[in-house]
C-alpha cells in the first residue's frame, strides 16, 4: 500500500519509517510530486491534523496521513500546545523556543508536561485519527544531541534519559509520535489495508 505523509519535516519521516518499517511504501510530499506549503491554521492538534490531510488530499487524490504535536506544559496551562513549532517566532527555530519555554518555567516548580501527536489519516474520503501521548518533565538545561524540537529538555516519566540523549530506537519504544504510528499501523493491518 502506497501513503503519502503529508510533512516536509525529514526528522517525522525518518523516526515514522523506523517505526512501520517495509509493511507499506511511505512518499514524502516531494515524492508524490506536490512542493510548497501546507497551511496549519488551526487551534488545536486535531485541527491542524486535519487541515493538513485535507489539504493534501483534495491536491493530490492519494490516501495520505499528516501529524502534528505539541508540548503541554502544566505550569503553562498547556502551552506552548498547538503553537510549539513556533513557539518563539515564525521561523520555527528550536533553540530559540526552548530558550522561550524555560525562561517561562525558570520560577516554577511544576515541571510536569506531555508531548502529544494526533496523525489524521484520509483513506478513499474517509478519516481517521489516532492519538499518542507521553508524560514526563521538563529539566533546567539541555542534554544530549539526537532528535529535535524539544527533545533536549524532555524527560519521560520513569526514564533518567531525555528524548535527545536516546537513540532513534529507544525513542520509539515509548514516543508519542510512536504510540500513534502503532496505532494507525495496527488499524491498517486490522483492516486489511496492508498484509
């Protein structure tokens, strides 16, 4: 089976790949022939998910999922959320919205947050969405140098690791990204849409 993620952002690609492996052929965007933007217009994760298969699906009538995600942060009455990429501007710069985040949190003692993805998938008109999230906190100062986003400053409930000193595999073990991936690979196989 032939889908289409509907990103630009090769880091998504990459750990969703790893997560469902050869079960089916994953395009990207430039893959499938499409270049140029895909709006994100919406207010909550759902919406932008949404938004963003639509979009790709009414361009180019191909089966195609798309994602977002958010860090919720407790303190910050789940900010940044639906605005994390861009958190500290339009450029969507990670240093910059992790310098924004803890300079926010830097009097706070509630350091508990959770990351969550939503992945909207269309199929033949028809849509689904699935959800995956993962508690923990947020440290003082970055640690480690792999994944991206928010990574260097998360830490997973009952893990010492943040999500930037684990390797690709280890991440998806417990990601939110991963838990939602499992669960539209599993409705894909439960479904017969792949063998």
């Amino acid at each position: 089976m032939h889908l289409v993620f509907a990103s630009n952002n090769v880091h998504k690609l990459l750990e969703i790949q790893n997560i469902i492996g050869k079960q089916f052929n994953l395009k990207t965007l430039l893959d499938a022939g499409f270049e140029g933007d895909i709006p994100e217009n919406q207010k909550t994760l759902e919406g932008n998910a949404l938004e963003k298969a639509r979009f790709i699906y009414s361009k180019l009538n191909i089966d195609c999922f798309a994602d977002d995600t958010g860090l919720e942060v407790e303190a910050l009455n789940g900010d940044p959320g639906v605005y994390s990429a861009r958190y500290a501007g339009l450029e969507n710069n990670s240093e910059n919205n992790i310098a924004k985040l803890l300079l926010h949190l830097k009097d706070k003692t509630n350091r508990k947050a959770q990351f969550k993805t939503v992945i909207a998938l269309i199929i033949s008109g028809t849509e689904f969405l699935f959800e995956g999230i993962v508690k923990g906190n947020i440290i003082n100062e970055k640690r480690g140098h792999d994944g991206f986003g928010y990574d260097p400053i998360f830490v997973p409930d009952n893990n010492h690791k943040t999500f930037a000193e684990m390797s690709i595999e280890e991440k998806n073990k417990i990601s939110h990204r991963a838990k939602a991936i499992f669960k539209l690979a599993e409705f894909l196989k439960k479904d017969n849409f792949i063998p």
